[in-house]
C-alpha cells in the first residue's frame, strides 16, 4: 500500500518536471515553481524546502528530492557536493550524524533502488532538475552518499548492470556530459544575469541570440565557468571573439584586427563590426562580475601571437 503510494507520487513528480522542462529551452526551473511543486490527490506535493534533502509530507518514508545549493563565486560552499573521478556525485549527508531521518531516508531509497530527482542550483533561485537519479552508495566515514545520475540516459543507450569496463566507460562518458551540462548551463545563466542579458560589445538584449564567451578557454588553466572569465556576447560577436578579429584589451577598450578594419565591403561589416572599434565594453556593475583584467591581459597576449 505505501509502497505503491511512493511509487505513484514519484512517477506524478517525474510527469510534473517532464511538462514543466518541455516548455523550456534550458531545462532550468526557478525555485518557485519547484516549491510549489504539483496537485496529488488533492493534496499539494513540492519538490524543494529549505534542506538539502526533502520528504514531502505525502511521502511516508522516503525523500523524493536531493539538492545541491548554488553558491555565489567567492562565497563558502555550505555542502560540497562534487563528482568523483568515477563520475558520480557525491551528495554530502545532512550534518553530521549518519542516524539522523534524512540520511536514513536516502539509505532506504539506496537499499530499495527508489529514483529521486536532483535539483543543482545554478543561479540564486534557478535549478538544472535531474531525474531520475539513484543512491548507489554510502560512506559514513566521508559523511556522504553516492549519486548516480545518468541511469536514465545509460538506459537510453543499450543494455545496463553488465559491470564490465565497456559499461563503465560508457557511465563515465554519460556522466561528464552531465557534469559539462550542468557547468555550462550555469555559466550561461550566471553570466546571462550579470550582464543583464546584454551583448557586451552592441548592447543587444535578446538572450536568444545571446551566448556566454569564455575568455580564457575550457582546457585553460584558469578557463573556469565563473563570471570574471566570461562574457555576454551576441553571436557575432562571440564568434568575431573567437576568431581573434575582435579583441579586447585589459582596459576594456575593444579593437578590431587591422586587415578587418580596413575592409571594405557591406552594412554588415561597417556596423557590425568596424564601428565599435575603439569602443568601451560594456561591463556588469558589480566589481565581482566584471572581466579580470588579468585574464583579457592574458587572452590578448595569447592571439597577438597567433595572429
Ligand atoms: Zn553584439
């Protein structure tokens, strides 16, 4: 009976999320709209509460929602929640002590293989929803438990539980794509909100022809996804960035490469791209948020000898 009503209010939530991320194009849900969560029953069911881990009320044991905080570049991480080099996340247990409900909870969930969703904060407010996602392990020494978040996706592409090491590459695989979704999402949302969803070089707002440049790139020592190593372009623009036509100095005055420059050719060109010569960039308010000058320095040094 209460078996059957757990199963029931998880497969009603993973519902709710599939019709709520099917009208999204970023798969990122606002806080608000998971607190509030779904009708079961008559009976109002959210998917989020101040902890980490959450049992709504209808749940008679188990929770149905894990949650990694999202934390301000700069502040301290009250969970620290990362991904192993296995490839799965470690979800830190509440507190302290291994007895307490909640951890109990998700020992269940492990022992009985009952799915949950997990909810990664990218932007204060803002989650990338995973489900389903499985307990598959627990070490009370490091006060955490084991997280497998592509079982869904692993199934998608053939057969699952073999352990060989093909099924482990493949995890391994699935998983840092995962792991790259989740970073990169929240770069582009993190970025999006500190350039108020504005190129850096036109000013243009529609986010849809918006992207998060990375000044330093991905595989770069320091080409981390934090807003003082991006930047609000619009597609043009990223790719002019990207191509080293446009640059940008340390002082935040922007340049186009002389052969450019002296083109001659359409609108496009003239108003695209030569106009904004010498021009300023334009930079989120907050000190925090704006490019590090140390990182421009060192991208404009890295295409001047390229170029
Ligand atoms: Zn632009």
């Amino acid at each position: 009976m209460n078996t059957d009503l757990d199963s029931r209010v998880r497969t009603a939530a993973f519902h709710f999320l599939e019709a709520e991320t099917r009208l999204v194009a970023d798969k990122v849900l606002p806080h608000a709209l998971l607190a509030k969560g779904f009708m079961f029953d008559g009976q109002r069911v959210p998917l989020l509460s101040p902890q980490g881990i959450f049992k709504p009320a209808v749940l008679p044991e188990m929770p149905l929602t894990i949650r990694t905080k999202y934390v301000e570049d700069g502040e301290a991480a009250p969970y620290h929640d990362v991904i192993g080099t296995d490839g799965l996340l470690r979800y830190c247990y509440r507190g302290t002590d291994p007895g307490h409900r909640d951890n109990v909870g998700l020992r269940l969930a492990m022992q009985r293989q009952v799915p949950l969703i997990y909810c990664h904060g990218v932007l204060a407010g803002r989650y990338v929803v995973e489900w389903p996602v499985f307990i598959v392990g627990d070490s009370p020494g490091e006060l955490t438990f084991t997280v497998n978040m592509d079982e869904h996706r692993f199934a998608l592409l053939g057969e699952v539980g073999a352990n060989d090491s093909e099924t482990d590459g493949r995890r391994r695989y699935i998983t840092r794509q995962v792991q790259q979704r989740l970073h990169q999402e929240g770069f582009r949302q993190r970025v999006m909100a500190a350039y108020l969803a504005h190129c850096a070089v036109c000013r243009l707002r529609h986010e849809e022809l918006l992207e998060a440049a990375h000044i330093l790139p991905d595989g770069h020592p320091q080409g981390h996804p934090v807003i003082p190593n991006g930047l609000s372009l619009c597609k043009l623009h990223h790719a002019a960035f990207d191509a080293n036509i446009l640059r940008i100095r340390p002082d935040y005055e922007i340049e186009i490469r002389l052969d450019v420059l002296k083109e001659i050719d359409g609108p496009m060109l003239k108003h695209g791209l030569q106009e904004f010569h010498r021009g300023r960039l334009w930079t989120p308010h907050r000190p925090l948020h704006k490019p590090k000058p140390e990182f421009l320095e060192e991208r404009y040094a890295m295409f001047r000898d390229a170029s």
